[in-house]
C-alpha cells in the first residue's frame, strides 16, 4: 500500500495499491465522499499510468489542483516519474 499526504485539497491522504501496472484499493481519507468513492470504484483495475495521464492537471473550483489531480501526482511519484 502507498501512502501520499496530498497538498491543496480537502482530502488529506490517498492510499493506493498497483499491482502489475493497475490501480487497485484507491482509498481518500476526508474530501467529498460521494465524488470519491465514485472515482475510486471507477478506477478499481485501470492502468496506473493511464489513469495518471488522465487526471493530471484537474482543478477543483479555482484551486490550483484537485483531489484528482493530487492521485495522478501520488501514482506518478510512485512509479518514479
């Protein structure tokens, strides 16, 4: 399991596993639950870097960043981007 302490967002932490390059029990800790456990189930067995790429750079309302935006950070620095 990786743990990533997130930055600008409400949610304060993701953990995450991936196993053989895909995204398995992705879990935020606060944020908004419903936007979250959505994306989470929706992201059960994706491509770790595809799911990266697709993430990066959203914004939530006029922050800088997203819980979204903060997983695609966490997957790449876990996987050495």
């Amino acid at each position: 399991m990786y743990s990533y302490k997130t930055h600008g967002t409400c949610a304060t932490k993701i953990d995450f596993d991936i196993i053989d390059g895909k995204l398995h029990n992705v879990h935020f800790t606060n944020g908004c639950p419903g936007n979250l456990q959505a994306m989470c189930i929706l992201l059960e067995g994706m491509d770790a870097q595809k799911a990266a790429q697709m993430l990066n750079g959203i914004h939530c309302g006029e922050k800088s960043t997203s819980c979204s935006d903060q997983l695609s950070k966490a997957i790449s620095e876990h996987l050495g981007k």
